[in-house]
C-alpha cells in the first residue's frame, strides 16, 4: 500500500487549498524522464557511471543508489537526459526510462505535506519519493512518481498559482 492510499491529518500549513503564497510557492513542476541503469554490484561501478556523465558536463540534478544483492539500480534526473541516457547505453550499461515528477519547493517546514495534501485529496497515491535540500537552501528538489502522474501533475498545477 502506498503511503497516501490511507486517510491523511492536515499539516495547518494555511487554511488556504493553495500551496503557499507569496515566496512561499511552488517553483516549478515537470514531467520528465527519469534514467535507471542496473548494473552488477560491485565497487567503482557507481563511480563509472557517474564519470561518464561527468566527463560530458552533464550536471546530476538528483541521484538515488539501491543495492540489492548482487544489483545496482541508479535513477538519474540530469541536466541533459537524452545525451546521459545515449553515453551510458554506448557504454553498455543496460539503461531505462520512466516518466517521473520533478518538482521546485520552497524550503519551508510544512511544504512537502501541503503537496501530499494536495495529492491526497484527489485520491492520486504517491508510489516514490526523493528530496534534497541544502540546509540553508531556499529551494529544494522533489523526484516523485504517482498512481497516476498526469493527473498529479495537473493538481498541482492547479495548487501552485
């Protein structure tokens, strides 16, 4: 089960529907692709994928490593999915795709449950989800997939402005 399939409390962000005001806003919200490559779990092989990337100027937006066994599955959001999806292929990486949710929130306590709020009440369960924020940050990054990524993306559209 997922972890908004079940009845939520609310976070007394606002009182408002809206997700934030002001500063205090949304930033920006996109479908896009997001790379998996599997590969044998050894050491180096992260460090390998990641060099090729690097060595193309490709910038890493968000990166999230599991181990399972003897796999390594990495999910790649980049500064230039096509050209990082092409290089690792080349180099016979066994890579996919996946349509995910990339979202700029503003670094404030309370925003990420405004938008499991916001999901929720449209009955659109979150199936994965990974931030990151520099602490002193005014934004951070969300990757999250949905039951259903169209519609999340449209409710929280319609929250953002």
């Amino acid at each position: 089960m997922s972890v908004l399939t079940k009845p939520y409390a609310q976070c007394h962000w606002s009182d408002s529907h809206k997700i934030g005001t002001g500063d205090q806003t949304m930033r920006e919200i996109r479908m896009q692709q997001e790379i998996i490559v599997r590969a044998t779990n050894e050491i180096g092989a992260m460090a390998r994928m990641i060099r090729i990337l690097g060595d193309m100027g490709i910038n890493l937006l968000s990166v999230v490593v599991k181990t399972d066994g003897d796999e390594t599955t990495l999910h790649l959001v980049t500064s230039s999915q096509s050209f990082a999806r092409d290089a690792l292929r080349k180099a016979d990486f066994m890579v996919e795709e996946r349509d995910v949710l990339v979202v700029e929130l503003p670094h404030y306590p309370g925003f990420l449950c405004r938008v499991g709020e916001a999901l929720a009440r449209k009955e659109i369960a979150i199936n994965e989800l990974y931030s990151t924020v520099p602490q002193e940050g005014r934004t951070g990054l969300v990757v999250l997939t949905c039951s259903n990524n169209e519609r999340a993306l449209q409710a929280l559209r319609r929250h953002c402005h």
